[in-house]
C-alpha cells in the first residue's frame, strides 16, 4: 500500500511538532518536516519515522523543490511571537508570512498537491459579545492585529483562490489559544498561557507579575484537539476549500487563568497586575457549531485537565532539565 507523503511545514514549532509526532505514530504516512533556525530536538531529532529538511521557506526555488511529490502540506511555519512585539513591532509579524504562503500555496498548485491545511487564527474577529461564526468576519480587525489580522485574511483567500483552480482541497482553520506541550515557555516570545507556566512554574521571590489588568480574556483549546482536528478534516473534507473555526468557545479571563495555574501546581504566589505593560484587550470566543456538525468534532479536554498536562510535560521537559544542568 502506498502510502501518504505529508509535508509538515515549521515541524520544529510548537503546532508542528505536536503534528509530526501524532503522523509519526500512524502507519500509513511518510512524514516530512520542514525547520530554520530551530533544530529539531528530543524524541523526532533522530527518529527514523520523520525526514527533516532545513528550508528557507521565504525562497522560490527551495520551496519549489521541497513540495514537489508530496500528497498533503500542513503549514504550521511562521514568524510568530507574543503580545510584546505584536505591540512593538507589528512589522515582523507581516511580510514573511505573507511571502512564505504565498510561496508555498503556489508550489501546492504546481505539484498538484492533494490536500493543503493553512493554520489562520481569531485575530481576525473584532471583540464581540456572544461567539463568532466565520461569517461573522466584518471590516473590524483590532487595531494592533491590523497587520497580521490582514495577512491571515489574504492568506486565506489565497487558498479559496487556488481551490477554484485546480483539485487541490484546501482548509483554512481560523483556531483560538492553542497551549500545551512545545509551546514557547519564554516571557519574551510566549503567548499568556506559556509566559504564565514559566512565571510560576520558575518563581523565586514569591510573587509574579503578570502583564495587563487580568480582565482580558481567552478562548484557550489544548493543543491535541486541534491535531484530533486536522486528522479529520483530512479524511473527510469534500468541499474545494473549507473555513471553518476551530477553538473552545468558552472565555476565560487571565486573572482567572493564573489562578487556575498556580492552583493545579501547588504554588501560593502573589500576583501583580502591570497595566502599562503591552497587551491586547480583545474578547473572542468561537462558535464551533460548523465543526461540531460537519465534522463531528469537539474539545475533548477541558481547561484544568489541559493544564495539569502541560505542567507535567514542563516540569519533565523544561523545569528538571534546566535543575539538572
């Protein structure tokens, strides 16, 4: 039997790696992933069940070559960080993601790849008050989303574009705060969920401090699910091109967040609010009903579950090792 040649992009990030090691564990792939400036590390580094190529996925001629021959791409590469340079430098967030999927979708097209899956997101969607659907996309992307807002919207028009021109199938998942194992644990590239577990999980003086006023909230979903998602999709899309949102819809609040983390350790810390601290008040849950009907796809792990596996894994992964160094 032939198998399924899939091409993971970025398979060294934190969506990536979660990805090759899921089709790792099937029989019936080739897996192939790319990386650039993060080496792959630990368990997949030496594993005869994935081939790894360095990429600069900015350039024509390697991407080209690169996915020629494969069935599926997954494009989980891109510049990304946390609220800090979002704020910052917006800039760093646009143009080489724009560049790359613009490079890799029209690769897709020429190989005749049979399956794309582009990873969108909620900064998309303005804040509003009840969960949004994707036809809830108006002209009101947040301010400082403006960029890579846009950029995602482009990208995502981008694989409808190509879905009406060839039999390649295309999926552009717009999901919420994906957290869990190989997230970034730094405070200067984490999102809120990974700064948090390193804040507690690395504190010394008793007290953290945590970036805004706490009343912003998030649509959290574990990392797994949005894999479990991807599968299916995989198996049984049958439109050219599919949008569809893919998160919780539940909002939790990041005062509630850091409670709920420093409960599920086991550490009492204090908490101090830094108001002036860059942060993005936006408040977004998504309505999954597209995914639950068509797909017969839903959350299966629920927020406190989700963080006492991700202090696991970072207590095993990232916290003894640095001990032990």
């Amino acid at each position: 039997m032939n198998k399924t040649k899939v091409l993971v992009c970025g398979a060294t990030g934190f969506i990536g790696r979660n990805l090759v090691e899921r089709f790792c564990a099937r029989h019936d792939v080739e897996v192939y992933g790319t990386y650039f400036k993060t080496r792959p590390s630990g368990s997949i580094a030496n594993s005869e069940k994935v081939s790894f190529v360095k990429v600069d996925l900015t350039d024509k001629d390697q991407v080209g070559h690169l996915v020629e021959g494969k069935d599926v791409v997954i494009q989980a590469a891109a510049v990304t960080t946390g609220a800090k340079d979002t704020v910052t430098r917006p800039y760093i967030h646009v143009t080489d993601n724009a560049v790359m999927n613009s490079l890799i979708l029209r690769a897709c097209f020429d190989s005749k790849v049979k399956h794309v899956v582009f990873f969108s997101c909620t900064v998309v969607y303005p804040s509003q008050e009840m969960p949004v659907k994707e036809g809830d996309f108006k002209d009101g992307i947040v301010d400082k989303y403006f960029g890579i807002g846009w950029t995602k919207v482009y990208i995502e028009k981008m694989c409808e574009f190509y879905s009406r021109i060839s039999d390649t199938k295309y999926t552009a998942i717009r999901h919420s705060n994906i957290y869990g194992p190989h997230d970034k644990y730094d405070l200067e590239r984490s999102h809120v969920f990974g700064a948090t577990i390193a804040k507690v999980m690395n504190n010394k003086d008793g007290k953290i401090a945590v970036w805004g006023d706490g009343s912003e909230e998030r649509d959290l979903l574990y990392i797994s699910d949005l894999v479990d998602f991807v599968e299916i999709v995989l198996e049984s899309q049958e439109a050219p091109f599919e949008l569809i949102n893919v998160g919780s819809s539940l909002l939790v609040s990041v005062r509630d967040l850091v409670e709920k983390i420093m409960k599920i350790s086991g550490k009492r810390l204090g908490i101090e609010f830094d108001s002036a601290a860059p942060t993005i008040k936006v408040r977004v849950a998504l309505n999954i009903e597209k995914a639950r009907t068509k797909y017969k796809w839903k959350p299966k792990v629920p927020l406190d579950e989700g963080i006492r596996k991700t202090l696991d894994w970072y207590e095993e992964n990232i916290y003894m090792r640095a001990i032990s160094h």
